[in-house]
C-alpha cells in the first residue's frame, strides 16, 4: 500500500508538471492574436489569459469526466489497479516530452491530444486493447478533432467577410477598422476562460483516474474532489502566465499577418467552437481550434496571405501527436513492465534528463515578450502601421485621372510674329 501511495503522489506530480505545461503551451490559442494587433500588451495579455484561465477551471467538469470515467474502461481498472496506476505514470511521460518537444519548436501542437495518445500507448501496453473504450475514442477525441478545426475555420471566414463587408474601410486610424482591438480584449478574454473549462479538466479527470484506481475515490464519483480543482486550475494559470513565446509568434505572425478585425472574427469562432464542446463533454485541441480560426481569418480578409508552408507544419505535428506521445508512453510502460518499481524510478530519471535538455536547448535562443513580435515596440503596438491610411479606390481613380490629364501632350502656342 505504501508503494501504491508513493506513485499516487508521483502521478499527482507530474499530472500538475503536464498541467502547467499545458498552459504555458496553450497561452498562444487566446492571445497570440490581440497581441499581434496591438490589442494588448503582451505581458497584460498573459496575466489576463492567467486570470480567466484560473476562473473557467471551476465552471465546468465535464470533459474531465471523460477522461476519468470514459476512455479508460473502469473494469480493467478494478481487475488489474496494482498495473495502472504505473500506466498513468507512463502515459503522462509521453505527453509531457511531446509538450516540452513541440513547445522548442515553436509548433502549437495539441496537449489534449499528447496527454490522451500518452494514456492509450500506456494502457495499450500494461492492459492490452480491452482496457481502452475505442468507441469513446473516436467520438469524443478523434472526431472532434477532425470536425472542429475545419468548423472553427469556417466560422472564422465567414465571420471575417462580414466584418470587412459591414464596416468602413478606413476609420481615420493608421491600420483601420481600430475598434475591433477594444472587440478583441473581450473575444480573447473569451477564449481563456473557454480553454480553463475545456484544457484545465483533463489534468483533473488524470488525477481523479488516479485516485479511482487506488480506491481513494469512489468509481460512482464523477465529480472531480475540490482540492484537485484548485490545485489544477493554479497550475494552468501559473503556466499560462509564464506564456509560451515560441507559440504565440507562431501563432500571431507566423500563419498569417492578423490585423484588429481578422483578430476579433477568430477569436469569436475560437471561443465558441470550445464553449459548445466542452458543454458536450468533447475533450477537443484548443489549439487546432485556435488555428484553423487564425487560418479562416486569414483566408477571410482580401489581400492576406496564408502561409501554407507554416500551416503544413502544424498540421503534420497535429497527425503525431497521438502515436508520438503513445509510442513514449508504450516505452515507458514496458520499462516498468520489465523492471517494476525500478522501471517507475528510471522512467522518472529519463523524463527529468530529457526536459531538463529541452529546456537548456531553449536557451540557445529564447522567445522572450520583447521578442516574440519583432515589431513590438514599449507601446505595445506589434505591427507596423504607415503614418497615413492608404488611399481608397476612389482616391485612387481620381489621382489616375489627374495623372492622365497632367500627362497629356498640349497644343504648341500660336505666334504673333509674322513669318520673314
């Protein structure tokens, strides 16, 4: 029992390790946008994402029921717990090293999805393929994966249109439509506290998982305990205010130049694509959700490019991450299948080596708030605006014909003199 209960604190450890991951990884999915438009000051715009993130975490536990009490068939559990609980160990394991991989890398992969590919690797390996419900797979991870990037993408365009259609294109301001940055501090507000209901429940729905398997929960108990609540929704909040700089530049700058209407159009179709799910219970990526709305923006907006390239990436690290993380996790779980509680302890050891490295690696060129935006200035601006608006196409038409004019060949004057 003293052992069970020493990798219960392990699991609880490196759950919450996975949660502050998870927010400083996810901190680009609200406010990559209304920093890259000026909209907020970087620092402001992780404290407030901080803040709401804490504050969503207590509105809802319904993805955290999916994870604890859906995945994981809750039988296997009762026939083999003593082998479990080491399988979470293991699972985590790999959701953290494709975070801490992805997050050097600047890719705004999915955390969700690490975590979930880490728990099946783990299970696959330590209780074979009945422990895992394959039909709550697919509909409540891998089918929202697919449906909500491409619906948040869609939002998002159709929601650009109709902001550039209805709108004035030029406002007396640098950059234009500048009202939408006010619309942008709450869109993006927003989506923090949409990604605390949504990413924070998954660490619970772990650590309630944990507490099951040992019996220290009842299986009748879908209710996360209060006490793992808050020491979740801290964590996510703590992470999320320390902001992952490699993925908001990505993010903000890296997809698509964002400007102030682009920013509020996908935002609002972030926010709402992750509200609706989480009401369902569907443990979806924030992040692929965040960035087929930045994408649909930018396809929205005429004369913006999409850099498909960038896009490309992130899309190949989005079809990794489930067997990436799954195949650590599977690792991990056959060392502790081979060697026991030695296995638990070399398992710990390697993971500490490898984010230790990661982290170090980092070093060699940080992503800090000064440089995260190359155009952020002290003023919190982070793109570069002209001094005066470009003209309209009427301004246009008008100087064309006044160039046209100006350049027609005139009559040579007549002479008074009188030919000798």
């Amino acid at each position: 029992m003293e052992t069970a209960a020493l990798i219960v604190v392990l699991v609880i450890l490196l759950a919450l390790f996975f949660d502050f991951t998870n927010g400083f990884h996810d901190t680009a999915n609200a406010m990559a946008t209304p920093i890259a438009t000026g909209a907020l000051k970087p620092k402001t715009a992780v404290l407030l994402a901080a803040v709401l993130n804490l504050v969503g975490a207590f509105l809802s536990t319904e993805v955290s029921q999916t994870v604890s009490h859906g995945i994981i068939r809750e039988e296997s559990i009762q026939q083999q717990a003593d082998l479990f609980l080491p399988m979470i160990f293991a699972g985590l394991i790999g959701a953290i090293t494709w975070n801490m991989l992805t997050w050097l890398l600047g890719l705004p992969s999915s955390s969700s999805h690490a975590l979930f590919g880490g728990l099946i690797g783990a299970t696959l390996v330590g209780v074979g393929v009945g422990g895992i419900d394959f039909g709550m797979v697919l509909s409540k991870i891998i089918l929202p994966a697919l449906i909500a990037p491409v619906t948040a993408l869609v939002i998002a365009f159709i929601a650009t249109k109709i902001a550039y259609s209805i709108t004035r294109r030029y406002d007396g301001k640098p950059d234009g439509r500048d009202g939408f940055r006010w619309g942008q501090i709450f869109t993006s507000s927003l989506v923090a506290l949409a990604h605390g209901t949504n990413d924070a429940q998954k660490t619970m729905g772990v650590i309630t998982l944990a507490l099951i398997t040992v019996g220290w929960q009842s299986q009748d108990q879908a209710e996360p305990h209060l006490w793992v609540i808050i020491a979740c929704a801290v964590t996510i909040a703590l992470g999320t205010y320390l902001g992952g700089w490699r993925i908001i530049r990505t993010l903000g700058k890296g997809l698509t130049e964002v400007k102030p209407a682009q920013g509020f159009a996908a935002e609002s179709s972030t926010a709402a694509t992750i509200l609706a799910s989480s009401a369902f219970g569907f443990a979806l990526s924030t992040t692929q959700v965040a960035s087929g709305s930045v994408i649909g923006s930018g396809l929205g907006r005429r004369g913006s490019t999409v850099r498909w390239r960038t896009a490309g990436r992130i899309a190949i690290g989005w079809l990794l991450t489930l067997p990436a993380a799954g195949a650590v996790g599977a690792v991990a779980a056959l060392m502790i299948n081979w060697l026991g509680t030695w296995g638990i302890a070399i398992d710990a050891v390697l993971a500490l080596l490898v984010i230790i490295g990661l982290f170090l690696r980092s070093r060699r060129d940080a992503v800090t708030p000064a440089n995260a935006m190359s155009d952020v200035a002290e003023s919190g601006l982070a793109i570069e605006l002209p001094d005066s608006p470009p003209p309209t196409r009427r301004q246009q038409r008008v100087a064309l014909a006044k160039a046209k004019r100006n350049a027609a060949p005139t009559a040579p004057a007549e002479s008074n003199e009188e030919p000798k």
